[in-house]
C-alpha cells in the first residue's frame, strides 16, 4: 500500500541530508506524501497507513482543517439560504450558529 523512497538532498552549507518519503494512494484515489529524517518513523507511518486503508479505518489528515471563522460564517450562509432566520419558538433572540447548536434552537 505504501512506499518509502530514500532522498539526499544537500543543505544550504554543502551538508549531505537523508530524507525518506512515504507515499500512499488514498482510498478515493488521491497521491499523498508525508517526508521524515529517521528510517524507523517512516517504516512506522507507512504500516499504520497501510493497515488502516486495509480495515476501512483510514482518513484524510487535511479533512478537519476548517478555522473556527470559516465554520461560523458557512453555518450563517447556511442559514440565510435555508431561510432558517425565522427562529423557532424555543430560540432566544440573537442565537449564533454556535449557540444554535449548543441549544438544538
């Protein structure tokens, strides 16, 4: 399922440096990499990798990466298309989307 590649590469000062790249296909099809300096942590990351894509268990590191300003302005959005500006009766005036969902308003 995963590879790992042996790089060197030079320093800015002439140093020789060792770099191994794991690279894996996740399961939707996309190439992904991740670069370590030691052998041992990228043997590590490239079995945990594989066996998680074996047992359905895999996910995409980058998925959560949503500020918390973007969360709330999708949530405002969402609500203005939804028309959901009309409160429930059990919404206080002046819920956010935050406290929207902290409430079930």
């Amino acid at each position: 399922m995963a590879s790992i590649d042996r790089r060197v590469r030079r320093s800015r000062d002439g140093e020789r440096q060792l770099r191994y790249i794991v690279r894996w296909r996740e399961p939707g099809g996309g190439a992904r990499s991740k670069t370590f300096t030691r052998k041992t942590d990228a043997n590590r990351f490239a079995a945990t990798v594989s066996a998680d894509i074996v047992r359905g268990q895999y996910f995409d590191p980058d998925a959560g990466k949503v500020s918390f300003k973007d969360y709330t302005r999708s949530g405002w959005k969402l609500r203005r298309s939804t028309k959901a500006l009309e409160r429930p009766s059990n919404c206080v005036y002046g819920c956010t989307p935050i406290r929207a969902s902290a409430r079930n308003c």
